[in-house]
C-alpha cells in the first residue's frame, strides 16, 4: 500500500496511524530510507545535491526490497540518517506481512514501481500548511535553521513538488485532504483490514 504526498503532507501520520490500528497484520517501509548514500562526499558536497528530486533514490534497491515483501520473503531495508546523508550500517529486517504500508513522495511516479501497490492513497494538503509542518521537523529533529528551511522550499521542495509529485494524484485510488483526523484514520484501517481478512478467507 502506498502513501504519496508532499514532503510535511502528512504521509507518516497517516502511516503511523494505520500501522497502529492493523498491529500484526502490517509491516512498514519509508522511502526515505532508500536515498543515495552521500558518505564519500565532502558536507559542501552534500548541501548542493536536490534531495527533491527522484534521482537522489536507489531505485533498485528499493524495487529489490518490495519484491522480496510481494514473494513473503524477509528483507533487508536499507536505513539512511538525513543529519549526515549517509547510510547507516545497521538494515531494518522487515519480516512479511498481510500489508507493507510503504510512504514517500514518489511511490508512484515510476510506472516500474507504480504497480507494485494494490492501494494508492495522494496527500493533497496546502503549500503554507507542507512548509509549517516542515519547519517544525527540520528546525527541531534535523539541526537546521529556519530561514534554511524557507530557502530550500522554495527553490528545490516546492518547485520540485509540482513537477513530481502532485502530478502523481492521477494514478491515486484516493485522495485525503489536510481536513483528515485520528477517527478518519481508524475508519480507513478498519475497512483495510476487513478486506485483507475478506482476501484470506477464499
């Protein structure tokens, strides 16, 4: 299952909260995990790279990971640290699951990867919303200054935004707004899970 949106849209929340109410029956994977390791450049290297931009993934990597889930095999997810953009050593083990509830920004520009995923849920939640959401992550969890975090928006996050990722709600099964909440969320994981329980029973 797939998550898409804009970065500070909302995209963990909604898989934090489906993942809670589906326990067993579901494991998790981010996108973000699968960025480029950028450990054999210098810092200034690194701060000019557009992180915004699909390329900046391991696609194959990421496209190895969903397959082994698909064939219920054990994998071996790559795990990435966004102070220092590198890699980190230690991989997250995702054993399989009824559900992968997979988040990012471009689960679903590939059509390679796009058909991977029985459900496609698009974020659409407003630019001024994205960037008070994104201020309060980078500036809090990631070490970064306010006025860095307003200048990357709007020359690379939102620009980017517009060329890869909104155009993505035309192969969505769905789109959530910024209106949505906690009971929202619940009724969404209930009628996921009544269907994954429909599947297994035939």
């Amino acid at each position: 299952m797939a998550v898409v949106g804009g970065s500070g849209s909302g995209k963990t929340w909604l898989a934090d909260k489906l993942q809670a109410a589906l326990g067993s029956k579901a494991g998790r994977l981010s996108l973000d995990d699968f960025y480029r390791d950028r450990s054999h450049l210098s810092p200034a290297q690194r701060a000019r790279i557009n992180f915004d931009n699909p390329a900046a993934i391991d696609w194959p990597a990421f496209e190895r990971v969903i397959e082994n889930c698909l064939l219920q095999r054990k994998s071996r997810a790559l795990r990435y640290d966004f102070n220092t953009h590198r890699r980190l050593p230690k991989p997250n083990i995702v054993q399989p699951k009824p559900i992968i509830l997979i988040d990012g920004l471009w689960l679903l520009w590939r059509p390679r990867i796009r058909r991977f995923f029985g459900l496609r849920i698009f974020m659409d939640c407003p630019a001024k919303m994205r960037l008070q959401r994104r201020l309060v992550r980078d500036v809090t969890g990631r070490g970064r200054t306010a006025r860095s975090v307003r200048e990357r928006f709007r020359k690379t996050v939102e620009p980017m935004h517009r060329k890869y990722v909104a155009p993505q709600v035309r192969w969505a099964d769905f789109k959530i707004g910024a209106d949505w909440d906690d009971r929202d969320a619940e009724r969404l994981a209930l009628a996921i899970k009544s269907a994954v329980d429909r599947n297994s029973e035939t």
